[in-house]
C-alpha cells in the first residue's frame, strides 16, 4: 500500500522521494476509500477530514508549480488520480443553483452576473468590520496578510495556465491582465513585490499561518484553470475574482492608511483598488463571444460563484483564526474519522 506522510508545517504529502521512484499500484479498494474519504471531507466543509484534503492539494499543487506535472511518474500517477477522484466528489457538494430561465441572451446574463456577484457575502464579509473598526492588532494584521498572500503570489500563474486552453483572441485580455501582474514593465513593481514591504512590516509570513481555507482557494483556482473543463468555469471564476477584489481591499486599504502606514507601504492595495474591476470588466467582454447558450451562461455562474465561496472561506478561515487566537482556552476538536484516515494511509 502506498503511504502518505505529514509534516508538521505543510500538512500531507503524497509521496515521499523513495515513493515517487516506485511504481504505484493503486486497487479498487483504494480508490474506493478515496472517494469514501471525500464524502467525508465534503459532507463537513471545515472539518478534519476536509482540512486534511485541503492540504494535501496544496502541497500536490505546490509541487506541480515547483516541478510540472511529473508525466510518466509514480507521482504524476498518483497525484492525478487523488485529484481527479477528489475534484469529482467535490463537485457532488457543489450549489446547484441553476440561471433564471429568462435569461436568454449573453447582455443579459451579464447583467445579472455581475449582481450576483457584487451581493456574495464575500464582498460584506464580517471580517471587514473588524478593518472598518480598526480593532484588529498588529499580529492579527500579520497573519491575514501571511494568508492573504498565498494566493496572492500565484495570481499570475493562474491567468497563464488559463490562457492556455482559451481562443487567441482571448488571449490578449488576459495578457494585458499579466503585463498589469507584472508592474506595466517595472517589475519592481510587480504585484507580489508590491506585497512584500507591507509583510515585513508586520514581522513577514510563517508557513504555521497557512489555513486550509487558504489552500482551498489556492486548489479551487488550480482546478479551474490549470485543469479546466472547457474555459467557462475559469472564466467565470477569474472574472468574478476580478470584480469583487475592489470593493473588499477598500476596507482594508482604508485601516492600513488609518493606522498610518505610508502610501508606499499600501500600494499593492491601491493598485488594485484601482485596476481590479476594469480587469473583471475586460474578462468578461474578452469571453462574451464564447457565451453562447444557456449551458454556457451556467458553467459560468458555477465556476463565478464556486470561486466567491472558496474566497470566503479565506476570510471564514482568518476570522475564526484570529478570534481561536484571542480565546487561549481553545483547542482543535480530535475526529474518529481522520483518526481512521491516519491509521489507512499509515501516517506518522
Ligand atoms: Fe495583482
């Protein structure tokens, strides 16, 4: 039986370096408590077995992103088939909110879209009203920003790997959206270097910071866009991140400044305050010739609103994180379940 390990910074590894050298044979039985697994996980979002999936996509996603896809490796055969086995269940736990059916034409649907996506409550999430009121401390500042930036880094890998599969004419929109990524040609100030000054000044990011709702996101865009299903999904979900960014860095932008923090310190967050919408404008006008029907309309209401959750989550994550981390009586719950998926997969 193939074994995963643990660390204790990163979570569960799918392989170690003597595993990916020998050939995976996976059985039925082991394929079949995989998807057992993941019922699991995705019956109770948040809990052990789910946080412990979260991580375990993170550290594949982290190594395709370092390393490829390992084609023709035990790894690569290993990794595609917890991926794909898990991304299949994920998607059983998804809304199935369907687009109204008087939606008919692509303007329309639009139009609608973008309410949608200004009302998630990712853009009204109870963690601003700790930004508004200026009653975060300084840690507590720290660590959002340590798990803001996760997914911040990587921003820009995942408008490539979109670009991929998306028609040429596409294209140009998204690698304007990369030129942006990229500080307009001053690579100084790109946007993760942007990033880096205002993390240092709160004391840098520690790998302990990272939450599973943090790796959520980060495998939810890898889904939808390094493996994308047709370019509806991501372009729904890249769109509506795009939208939505402006009205949630406002609060933050607004305390930093507030606190008095230079306007060099914040620029990543007015940067984006001022350029993100009109990046979401531009995605969609870029895929409206490719929404066609009603399916299309509805691979990208899912992919948009699919997107906004796992964002959310992000914040769930931070705000719970903080409030655990002012309750020092706190302590994680302990479940049978992951006892059991330990003692499977021989974790040590
Ligand atoms: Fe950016």
């Amino acid at each position: 039986m193939q074994t995963l390990t643990t660390t204790k910074t990163s979570g569960i590894h799918a392989l170690n370096d003597v595993e990916m050298q020998t050939p995976v044979k996976l059985s039925a039985l082991d394929g079949d408590w995989l998807e057992d697994f993941a019922h699991g996980a995705f019956q109770n979002k948040g809990g052990e077995l789910w946080n412990a999936i979260q991580f375990m996509l993170y550290d594949l996603n982290l190594k395709v992103i370092s390393s490829g896809f390992g084609l023709d490796s035990a790894r690569g055969e290993k990794d595609w088939m917890l991926r794909n086995t898990i991304e299949r269940v994920e998607q059983m736990y998804l809304s199935k909110e369907m687009v109204p059916a008087d939606l008919t034409t692509a303007d329309d649907f639009l139009v609608w879209l973008k309410r949608r996506i200004a009302g998630h409550r990712v853009n009204h999430h109870p963690l601003f009203d700790y930004f508004d009121a200026d009653s975060l401390s300084s840690e507590e500042l720290r660590y959002f920003l340590s798990n803001y930036r996760v997914n911040m880094q990587r921003f820009h890998l995942h408008v490539a790997a979109y670009s991929l599969i998306v028609p040429f004419e596409m294209r140009q929109e998204l690698y304007n959206n990369l030129h942006d990524e990229f500080g307009q040609g001053n690579f100084a100030k790109a946007h993760p270097n942007l990033f880096e000054p205002l993390m240092n000044h709160f004391g840098g990011a520690r790998q302990e910071d990272i939450n599973p709702e943090t790796c959520h996101l980060l495998n939810t865009k890898i889904n939808l866009c390094w493996f994308a299903d047709g370019l509806h999904y991501g372009l729904g979900g890249m769109g509506a991140l795009e939208l939505s960014i402006p009205a949630q860095q406002r609060h933050i932008l607004a305390h930093l400044r507030r606190i008095g923090l230079s306007e060099q310190l914040v620029e990543f967050f007015v940067v984006h305050c001022e350029c993100d919408e009109d990046h979401g404008d531009g995605w969609f006008a870029a895929g409206l010739p490719y929404m066609v029907d009603r399916e299309d309309f509805q691979r990208v209401f899912s992919g948009a609103m699919r997107m906004l959750d796992a964002r959310a989550g992000v914040y769930d994550g931070i705000l719970a994180g903080s409030l655990r981390r002012r309750n020092p009586h706190w302590s994680p719950r302990k479940s049978s379940q992951l006892v059991s998926y330990h003692n499977y997969f021989e974790l040590t």
